[in-house]
C-alpha cells in the first residue's frame, strides 16, 4: 500500500511506503501540481498540474508519469468514478469540470459549474459526482451518465472540499468554519457542524463513522495553535475534540483499513500520520516542497483464483484492460452447470471469480420452456454495472458483489419461452431485446433503461420479427428485424442518433432471399450490415452493405466467402471499413476486410477444429478484440484475443 503526495512546490509526487512510513524517490510532474486520486483496482495515479494546466497519469508499478492531458486553467481538483472509466478534473480558472476517458487518455468535452471550483467527490455508485464551488459559494451535482449539471444548492460562502461517505447517502462540505451535510437524495443541506478555524480538506473512514477536517486556521492565536485536525461523528453530527501538532495542514488521506488517517502539512513539507483509535499523531515524514495532497492506493483485494476447468460462454470487455467472461467449471454435455463469472483488470493476464447469481447456464440442448431463468450471455457498461441474460436477467450494480433478478414487464410468457435474446450497453444506456412469446409469433420488442438504475421501459412501439438483430455505438442504436417472418429481404430498420427519438425506414437486402444476420458499427454514421442467404451444405452467401450517414441509405460493398453460417460481424471503433466475420459450418472460419468487404483473408482460428461454435465476437479499441470459441461442455471451450485489429487470434487462459 502506498501513499502518493503531491508536492506543489517541488513539481513532483513522493511515493511513501504505508508499511515502514519510508518515502521513496520522488517522481517529476508538472506545474504546480495540487491535487491527486488513484485509480480504483490501483494501476494509475492522476496528478492534477494547476501551473501547466495538465494532468499527468503515473503507472503506480513502475513509478513512470506518462504523457500529460491538457485539460482547463488552473485545475485544481479531481476524482475518479469507482468503475475507473472516467476522471473528472475540476478547472478552478475556466468553472469547468474535465471528464477524461481514462482507457483512451483523452479529455471530453468540459461541463460548465459554478464559479471558481475547487472540490470533487464522486458517489460511491458512481452516478453524481459533487462539485465545490467556492465563488458561488454552492454545490453543484453532475450526472455521470450524461454529464448534465443540476441545479446548484447553497452550502454558504467559501465551500472548499467535499467527500461523500461510503454509502452514498451524504456529502459533506467545509465551509464558514463548518462542515455542512448534504442529503444527496433530496440535495437538501442539513445544520452546520461547528469545527476548527479555516476548515478545507474533509476524509471519510472506510466504515463511514468518521469525517476527519483539516482546519488551517491563521497558524496561532493567543499561543493557541489552530492547526489542526477535527473528527466528526457523522451519527451524531458531533465534532470531537481536535488532534494538534501540524502546520499547515492541506490534505488527509485514510487507509483502506480505516487504522491511520495521512495529514499533509504544507507549511513544514511533511505528512503526519495519526491512529484514528487514539486519535494521536505519529512521527512526521519528510517529503518535498509545500504537500498539498495525497492518495492512497487501494487494498488488494482477496480474490479466488479460476481453476483450471473454467470454459468460456460468453465475454464483455469495457476497456482494452478490464474485462468480464460467462462460463461454467466441468461442465458436460446436456447436463445443468452453474453459471460462473471471472474478470481480469489486466487485459487477461490475471483472473478472479467475481460472484454470480445461483443460476444454471442455459443449455442449448435442453428444453427451452423449462430455462426461463437461466443464462447464456453477459453484457457490462462499466466495471459495476453488468448484466447476465439469455433468456433469464439478472443485474449488478457493484461489479458483482450482489445480483437481483429483473423482470420487464409486458407480455414475457416464461413457460413459453420467452425473455431476453440479446443486449448492449453504450454510453448511459443499456438495451435488452425481448422475446414474448417464440412460439406464438409474437413480435421482438426493445426495452432500454440509465445505466445503474434498472428502470427499464418498452422503446415505444419499436418491434421486429424474430432474429431481430442490435447493434449501438456512443449514443446511437440500430434495432431490425432479422427476416424471421415473410419475405426475409424485407427488414424494418429502426434507428436513434441519441436513444430518444427513432426512426424507421425500410431496409432490403439485395439478394433474392437474403436477410439481415448482424450490424455493426464503427460510430454513430458509419454503419456495416451483413445479408445471408442462398444456403447449401456447409456454406451460405454473405453480403456486405455499409452505410455513411448512419443507415439511412445503404450500398453494396462486396461479398464475404461462402464458408460457414455467419454467427458474429465486429468493426472496430473508429475504423468501418476493418471488418471481421465469424462463421461455422463442418470448421470455424474467420475472415477479415480491411478495404470495407471489398476483398477478404481467411484467419487461422487456434483450437477450432471440428466446427466449434464462434460467438461473442466483439471489439473494444481500435485494435483489441475478442471472440469466444465453442462453450461449456464442448471440452474445447476458449477464450482468444486480437491486438492487431484481428490480423492473428491468440488463445487466453485464465
């Protein structure tokens, strides 16, 4: 465990090892850097630059700082959102907030605040993060999701930090020598707390019964130091007696174990540690030039290692690193197998059990109208929310931790077979297709709902015949049928640039009996449709269209090989015209175009003989994919991976 602390002084971040309390070399940053935040599984430390306006990422296993991110003037704050997907920097000089992509290293666009900000805390579920402006002297909310700022609540003048206690339910504010609790559910603020003199820099403990304030005051008054470090009993709302013996105190972090809060004292260049049982402080370390900040990296976390009969079913990865697998251990043929879930956070290198829900695998040989709540697939938005389907629906909220069944309303007749066929996940919004009732005919139907909230809805009358097909990309989505019924050249092709108004439009494959089997998209215009038809023993014609303007009109691009009944088509972001198709028939084929289906190379699949099932294929970056080969029970079930854009596939153990 180590504890990061910025040096504004000095340009610079000193590592100290928890442990021995021995500060390492120190690590060259930007200007004037004043604010710090680690990355969640710990990988990455996030310097905020105020005098570069930057901020500098640092790999936390070698100590190296990486290129800088311009973001606002004078940023001064930051926090990262418990799925590490986003940080937010706050820009004192522009009343901005910075998120940036932290798979990708790049800043979105800022949201504007109130004036002079200079405090983030984020909740716990990641879906508000809490802005301290102290010019306005308010509290601005931010939806994560959607980056929208709600309207701001009075806290009084001068607010200058703000954390969130661990269940979510209140964020405190120093402010007016006081620290102020916000209701985070109805954003009411509560009485002031009386605390120390020049309250500023505000912890939580792990457990959520201690808010520890550092109070800088004026140095002395009377012979009386007033710097110091009060404890408040946030049951009670009660302030204890204060901690003294710093100068200058700027900043304090606590130890995931809750035994020893990190006080940073500017004024002497040193952190104090001080034993939250006894409330005494330690022996002061010595660091660089005026600290300002510090975080702490988090505890690793016990996890149970994959055994090695683990067989993939199916994967969703949200970052080139992070990454979740659905499968089962031992499984065999025609037999019930329990749904098992693991998760890498490195790309695959490392993998751990993640708890799952008790619930069976969906056994494709078994009778579908007794598997109503059973699982096949798996789909996360975020390193948290995630959810388990096919035909059964279960959610996470906690990357895990706890499953809740869903139910959607409308017409599902589970003893008929019906639930959930497919799902993905973009942007804020998750989307679930819906089977009724299979073998009555009943129309597909799309529901949507906020990612982390699970309040799902019919997408109006949005509908399709059965094989319908989904595909999204930022905010757009693409929903079809998949020629299950009539004439499959006839496809009703419906569409949203934003997830709220659709349109539909007509949509026919060229070939006489070709249907639409998938759609893929590289961003929200450039769109890619596979037709299939004119099947024979072991093979079926592939027909690829592309769209420009996010398919309101289509052209032909060329024809894939014949080899194989297509089960998968990905495109890479960013890139439309690098398409991948996966098929199977008596062997697994793999073909890839990177001139938009112009022209095609057949790629070695390892492992795949004999016709193993292809599925799950899917690309998370420019370059990284994967693709899940047979299943559980097949005795050959594996998971492969591409960072090449899909030149060579490469098996991945757990």
């Amino acid at each position: 465990m180590i504890a990061y602390v910025v040096n504004l002084r000095s340009d610079s971040v000193t590592p100290i090892n928890a442990a021995t309390s021995q500060p390492g070399p120190a690590i060259t940053v930007g200007s004037f850097p004043d604010a710090i935040a680690v990355t969640p599984d710990g990988s990455t430390a996030y310097v905020v630059n105020n005098g570069s306006g930057t901020v500098t990422p640092i790999n936390t296993a070698t100590s190296t700082p990486g290129h800088a991110i311009k973001v606002g003037a004078a940023p001064d704050a930051i926090a990262i959102t418990p799925d590490g997907t986003t940080a937010y920097v706050v820009n004192n000089g522009s009343g901005t907030v910075t998120p940036i992509d932290t798979a990708t290293g790049t800043a979105r666009t800022a949201v504007t605040v109130g004036s002079f900000p200079d405090a983030i805390a984020i909740t716990p579920d990641g879906t508000t993060a809490y802005i301290a402006n102290s010019g306005s002297g308010t509290v601005t909310p931010i939806n994560a999701a959607t980056s929208k700022a709600s309207r701001p609540v009075k806290v009084g003048g001068g607010p200058g930090f703000i954390a969130v206690t661990p269940n979510g339910k209140t964020a405190y504010v120093t402010a007016s020598n006081a620290v102020t609790p916000i209701n985070t559910a109805t954003s009411k603020p509560g009485p002031a707390i009386p605390v120390g003199i020049g309250p500023d820099y505000i912890a939580v403990t792990p457990d959520g019964t201690t808010a520890y304030v550092a109070n800088q005051g004026c140095g002395c008054e009377g012979g009386t130091n007033l710097n110091t470090v009060t404890p408040v009993n946030t049951a009670t709302s009660h302030a204890s007696h204060a901690i003294y013996g710093f100068t200058g105190p700027d900043a304090i972090a606590i130890t995931p174990d809750g035994t020893t809060a990190y006080v940073v004292n500017g004024g002497s260049g040193t952190v104090i540690p001080v034993n939250t049982a006894t409330g005494t402080a330690g022996p002061a370390i010595r660091v660089g030039n005026h600290p300002v900040a510090i975080a702490i990296t988090p505890a690793a976390a016990r996890v149970a290692p994959v055994p090695a009969g683990f067989e993939p079913a199916s994967e969703s990865f949200v970052s080139s690193a992070a990454g979740f697998v659905l499968g089962g251990v031992d499984c065999q043929p025609r037999r019930a197998c329990t749904a098992r879930l693991v998760a890498t956070t490195d790309g695959g290198v490392r993998w751990h059990f993640v708890p799952a829900p008790d619930v069976r695998l969906f056994n494709s040989a078994g009778d579908t109208l007794t598997q109503a709540s059973r699982v096949g697939s798996v789909v996360f938005a975020s390193r948290r929310d995630g959810w388990l389907y096919g035909p059964g629906l279960w959610s996470t909220r906690d990357g895990g931790a706890h499953w809740s069944r869903i139910s959607l309303s409308g017409a599902i007749v589970p003893g008929g077979g019906g639930g959930v066929v497919s799902m993905a996940a973009s942007a804020g919004t998750a989307y679930a297709v819906v089977t009724p009732d299979p073998f009555n005919g009943s129309p597909e139907e799309l529901f949507s709902s906020p990612v982390g909230r699970n309040t799902w809805a019919r997408v109006g009358g949005v509908t399709a015949e059965k094989g319908a097909v989904l595909a999204v990309s930022g905010r757009a989505a693409w929903f079809a049928n998949g020629g299950g019924g009539g004439d499959p050249g006839v496809t009703h092709l419906q569409a949203t640039t934003n997830g709220v108004r659709w349109r539909r439009s007509g949509f026919r494959c060229p070939g006489a009996g070709y249907g639409l089997r998938a759609i893929a998209a590289a961003s929200a215009a450039h769109v890619v449709f596979l037709c299939a038809g004119d099947g024979a023993a072991g093979s079926t014609g592939k027909q690829v269209l592309e769209s420009v303007n996010g398919g309101q009109s289509v052209r032909l691009t060329g024809q894939a090989p014949r080899e194989g009944d297509p089960s998968g088509m990905a495109v890479p972001p960013g890139r439309p015209g690098l398409i991948t198709l996966a098929a199977v028939s008596g062997a697994s084929f793999l073909y890839r175009s990177d001139d938009g289906g112009q022209t095609w190379t057949g790629i070695t699949v390892p492992g795949s003989g004999g016709g193993l099932p292809l599925t799950s294929l899917s690309y998370v970056s420019r370059t990284v994919g994967w693709i899940v080969a047979g299943g559980p029970g097949s005795g050959a079930s594996r998971l492969l991976r591409t960072t090449n854009a899909g030149r060579t596939w490469h098996q991945i153990g757990f």
